[in-house]
C-alpha cells in the first residue's frame, strides 16, 4: 500500500515496532496529526479472544470522559409518551413504522439508533439494513431500553458502542486530535477498564495482545498492553 508523504514523515518521527507507556503514545499521535481536518483519534484492541465462539464474544458500551468530539445523531423507535420523551431528550428522529420504509429506501442520516423494546419487531425489519453497519439497537449496548431519556443523554454525551470484529479486534473512537492529551488519556483509560472488566471467563492466556493509538491519516502508535491491565 501506497502512503503520502506526510503519512511517511510521520513514520521517521518515532520508532513503529516500540511500545509506548500510554501518556507516550498519545502525545506521539497527536504530533503525527497533521491533516487539514481535526482528525478522529482511534484504539485498535488485538485480544486473545475467539469471536466463533459465543463465550468469548465481547460487546458493551462505556461513556467517555470527555465525549468523542463527534456531534451525534440518534434515531429513536418508540410510540405515544416514550416518542415525546426521546424528542425532549433531544433525538433528532422519532418514529415507529413509517422510518422503516424510509430506511429500507436507503435513508441512513443518523449515527445511533435507540429502541423500545415493544418496537424490536418493527426494528428487526431492517436487520439487514443496519446490521452490516453496526447500528442495529442492542440491549447490552444499553440502546434497547424503556430509559429512552437516559439513552439519548448518555449517547450525547459521548458514549460509545465496543465490539469484536471477525479478527477478533476492537475498533473505537477515543477523541478528536484537537483534544488535549490529558482528555485523551482519560477517554482511553476509561475504554480500557471497561474492555479489561468485560474479558470474557472463557479466555486462557494474554487477553490484550496488542493495542494501538491512530490518527485518521496517520500511522498507528503501540501502546505497552502489560501496563494497561
């Protein structure tokens, strides 16, 4: 693969094969953050575990800290008092069945989708709409509940959805390069406890295999995952 010259004077700045305390790591990330954007600092999470098996599957949601920097868009499935709580927590679409024909006609103009659990029949019309995308509302996400006014608070204050991808990694926004290393750090910190806290009994040896802190453009930075645990 082919990378710019600013992705490749990123890479002469540190050494790519060391792993970093995690304070390190950031302030090297958000050096090597020179896009014209303010660009999404991420965490890629290698684990132990072994996503075909459904004891060592993991899947949460946390709040960071300092929220993602992202404004968030949440759609909410819900009818009668539930539909006018979840507009005055402040999601900017409610409805019931009419967003699903819309859906299905290819509007997807949000970032989060929250649900009742007596919509969960209409939802699951469009498992093959959202699933492939990550949005379909999951009750260990917290994002199938009758606390639709906590729901969307939670999500705009900056919560996040963690799940094992078919490699067995997690991928998770922790900020925008603009954030200070020290809102950075925290935002990491607190995805890490939760990630750490949600390892699954059923997995024997090094959980955290590897871990790495990215800009959207630029190189990936390895953080040291002994001192994380």
């Amino acid at each position: 693969m082919k990378h710019g010259k600013k992705y490749v004077e990123a890479l002469k700045s540190y050494d790519k094969l060391a792993q970093y305390d995690k304070e390190e790591a950031i302030a090297l990330v958000k050096k090597i953050s020179t896009a014209k954007f303010d660009e999404t600092i991420e965490a890629h999470i290698r684990t132990g575990c072994d996503g075909r098996h459904a004891d060592q599957q993991i899947r949460g949601a946390v709040v960071l800290p300092h929220g993602t920097g992202k404004q968030v868009r949440v759609l909410v499935f819900a009818k009668a008092a539930k539909a006018d709580e979840a507009q005055a927590a402040g999601a900017e679409f409610v409805g019931a069945e009419e967003l699903v024909s819309k859906i299905q006609g290819g509007w997807l103009d949000f970032d989060v989708v929250v649900a009742t659990p007596d919509m969960m029949g209409v939802v699951g019309r469009l498992g093959r709409v959202l699933g492939p995308k990550g949005l379909m509302p999951n009750p260990k996400a917290g994002t199938v509940t009758m606390d639709v006014t906590k729901a969307v608070n939670d999500i705009k204050a900056g919560k996040i959805e963690y799940r094992l991808d078919k490699t067995n990694i997690i991928h998770v926004p922790i900020g925008k390069a603009s954030f200070t290393e020290e809102q950075l750090a925290d935002n990491f910190q607190t995805l890490m406890d939760a990630i750490i806290k949600a390892k699954p009994a059923a997995v024997k040896g090094q959980f955290l295999k590897s871990v790495t802190i990215a800009p959207t453009m630029g190189p990936g930075v390895k953080v040291n995952p002994m001192k994380l645990s």
